[in-house]
C-alpha cells in the first residue's frame, strides 16, 4: 500500500518520533476544536431562540437580551467564517495525518462533526499516539 502526494514513492510507514508529530498534531487538533465548536454554538444559538419563540419572550430593543443574542450571532458569523473552509479541509481529504500520510478524516458519508482520531491508523492528535502505542 502506498501513499500519494510527497511520501508516495515510500511504503506506508508510521511515524512514531514524537518531536516529529508535536507540530502538525497541535495544528490538526485546533482546527477540529474550531470546526466542531462552531457547530455545537449554533445548535445552542438555535435552541435559545426557538425557546424564546415558544415563550413569546418580548425581546426590547437595546435591552440585555437583545445585546446578547446580538453579539453571540455576530460571534457565531466569525466562526463559520472560520470554521467551514476548515470543515471541508477535512472532508476533501486536505488535512492528512501526520501519522500515516493519508486522509485524516472519513470522505464519504455526510458528519457535521469531524472524528478525534484518524480514520486510517487510529492516530489521536490531541494525546500523539496510536491505539496500541505505549
């Protein structure tokens, strides 16, 4: 089995030097912190305002509330901003794992939320180790 892009004349190996993984792991794990956190704000922005539709909240203008959901729409707008050129970074197989090679992230299939490991060898960026690893 070979890898394409800049490894692809090599076998697969697994790079198992820790130093050489800190780099690209810190990176993959920050950007699937930022892809999956955008998600996870907008469902609860949904929730706070389908329950203020349900309640008949009357929201003033100017008021604390108003303020609040204001700024948290604005946040939310700089974080998908952000987070889905990342989201489809990973789906379209950009972000490689810098375990194997390959793609970090399952291209088929539809997932809002992208997985913690790589779906090839398992490789977890946030702790830099394999299942298996000691």
């Amino acid at each position: 089995m070979t890898v394409k892009g800049p490894r692809a004349s090599r076998p697969l190996m697994f790079e198992r030097n820790r130093a050489v993984l800190l780099r690209p792991s810190r990176w993959i794990s920050l950007l699937r912190k930022l892809v999956n956190a955008w998600h996870v704000l907008f469902l609860c922005l949904a929730v706070v305002l389908l329950l203020i539709a349900l309640f008949r909240v009357d929201v003033e203008e100017g008021g604390f509330l108003h303020f609040i959901l204001w700024a948290w729409s604005r946040g939310l707008f700089v974080l998908a901003v952000l987070s889905w050129p990342g989201w489809f970074a990973f789906k379209l197989g950009v972000v490689s794992c810098p375990c194997c090679g390959e793609s970090f992230a399952e291209k088929a299939g539809f997932s809002f939320l992208v997985e913690p490991r790589c779906v090839n060898c398992g490789y977890d960026p946030s702790t830099i180790s394999r299942r298996g690893d000691f």
